[in-house]
C-alpha cells in the first residue's frame, strides 16, 4: 500500500514537472510566490520575535499598577481604556455597518445608483488616512459638539474610521451565500425578513466576524487619530466624557519621552498578545457559530 502511495506521488511529481517544462511562466509565478509567502513569514517571525525579546524581561508587576504615575509608567489604565474604546466603537460601528450591508445586498435593487454610490463612498473612505478622521473628529466631535478629548469623541471617530470595513466585508460575506439558500427559505414560505435572520446572516458568520476582526485591530492599533480625539490622560474614566489614553497612544508616547523606551516595548508585547487573543477568540467564536448554524440544518 505504502508503494502504491509512492508511485502515485512520484507519478503526480513528474506530470507537474512536465507541465512546469511546457509553461516556464508557471514555474517562475511558482517560484515567485513561494518566495514571497517565505519572506512574508520571515519577517514576521523576525517582528514578533524582536518585539519579544526586548520587551519580555521589563515586564515587571509595576506595569500592571492600577495608577498610573512617572515612577511606574503602569499601561494597566491604558488597557481597560483600549477595551472600553473598541467596545463602545463596535456597539456603534458594528450595527450600522452590518445593517448597511444587509440592506445593499438583500433589499436594494440591482443597478440602483444610490447603491452605486454609497460603495464608492464606502470604498474612498477606506483608503483615508487615520490621521485626517483624526482632524476631522477634533474639529467635529470634540469642538463642534463640545465632547471635549474623551472616550465618546476617539469611539466616534474610530467608529466612523472602521465602519467602511465592516460594510464592505459584511456585503461580500453575504455576496457569498449561494442563493439557493435563499430560494430553499422562500419555497418552503418564509418569508424576506425570515430568510435573511435565520438563513443569510448565519451563514454569512465567518465573513462578518472577519471584518469585526479587522476592525478590533485598527482600534486596538490606532494612535494618530485618538490623540487629537481621545486624548492622552492615563487614567480610566469617570464617564464617556473624560479623556482616556489607549495602550497604542501610550506605547508612542513613553517611546516618544526617550526615558521609557524598554516600557514602551514591554507595552508593545502586551498590545501584541491583545491582539492575537482577540484574533483567537473571535475564530473560534465564528467557528462555535458556524457549527451550530450546521447542525440546526440537519
């Protein structure tokens, strides 16, 4: 059997090898991704690698202080701020960006203008930089309106900053549920709203939580914005008003003094272990609710 297994591998070889001989582009395209896929991993291994090595020893119990003063430097404020910020964003940011998507997809009709046009919009705010949502909340949220640098100003302008994200990916998870699905619900005489709650949305799970996903990684990892917003105070709020200080803002600024810089790589190992848990739990949240859409269909 284990002979049989070979020939056919070393038979499957020589065909690809063939076929690479009569399309040399193949081989080179060949090449030139498993080229990039190797330095890709290279260097993020090398990053996540660097990042540990100088941060982990000056991870020490003062960090972790519940006041923040010069002495400690603790980012433990900066990290129930960064928690509350991205909470307060995805409640405001997360509905209207999926409802959007829902409404693009299922509701408007096909070659409406409107729709046309708020995917472009949708598209062009995508690739503005953090820094003018920055500007434009200190000049909106935190003058216009009199919210002041607080938590409610940087979760607004980071909602707004996010909030192409979820769209656009919510729009291609449902793009990507076969209409049979669909025409399946409607047979059987559900109706549109039916359809969309208990058939759509539950397989379209995975493609949503993606965009959540990467939006929780922009806030998490947003500074530019959130200072002229949010502000700089390292101490956890009194209310939705006060000026907070996020783990991002606080790595920059103890980097930026030049008198905390081996904090300011031990903050960078905490935000980098945020992150990858967040990434961890939010899988296998999509995964919990994938199976269980699967199993109320059999």
């Amino acid at each position: 059997m284990t002979e049989q297994v070979k020939g056919i591998n070393n038979q499957s070889l020589l065909q690809k090898l063939k076929t690479y001989k009569n399309h040399p582009l193949s081989f080179v395209v060949l090449v030139l991704t498993i080229l990039a896929a190797a330095l890709t991993t290279f260097f993020l291994v090398y990053l996540i690698a660097y990042i540990l090595v100088k941060g982990v020893p000056y991870l020490k119990p003062e960090l972790f202080s519940l006041k923040y003063s010069s002495d400690n430097v603790s980012m433990l404020p900066s990290i129930i701020n960064t928690f509350l910020l991205t909470g307060l964003a995805l409640i405001i940011a997360a509905p209207l960006g999926i409802f959007s998507a829902i409404y693009l997809v299922e509701y408007a009709k096909k070659g409406n203008k409107i729709v046309g046009l708020v995917r472009i919009t949708t598209e062009t705010l995508s690739g503005i930089p953090s820094i003018v949502y920055g500007l434009f909340g200190a000049l909106f949220f935190v003058t216009a309106l009199h919210f002041r640098l607080s938590l409610i100003s940087g979760a607004l302008t980071v909602a707004i900053m996010v909030l192409p994200t979820i769209m656009r990916t919510t729009e291609e998870a449902l793009l990507s549920v076969p209409d049979s699905f669909r025409e399946g619900s409607f047979g059987l005489g559900a109706g549109k709203l039916r359809t969309v709650f208990r058939i759509v949305l539950p397989s379209a799970v995975p493609g949503i939580l993606s965009g959540v996903i990467l939006a929780i990684g922009r806030i998490v990892g947003e500074t530019a914005a959130l200072i002229y917003t949010a502000g700089t105070t390292p101490e956890m709020p009194d209310s939705i008003f006060t000026s907070v200080r996020t783990l991002s803002v606080h790595m920059y600024l103890l980097s930026n003094e030049g008198l905390y810089t081996n904090q300011a790589f031990a903050t960078s190992v905490v935000l980098l272990i945020m992150v990858i848990l967040i990434n961890l739990l939010s899988g296998f949240v999509a995964k919990h609710l994938t199976a269980k859409g699967l199993r109320k269909e059999d």
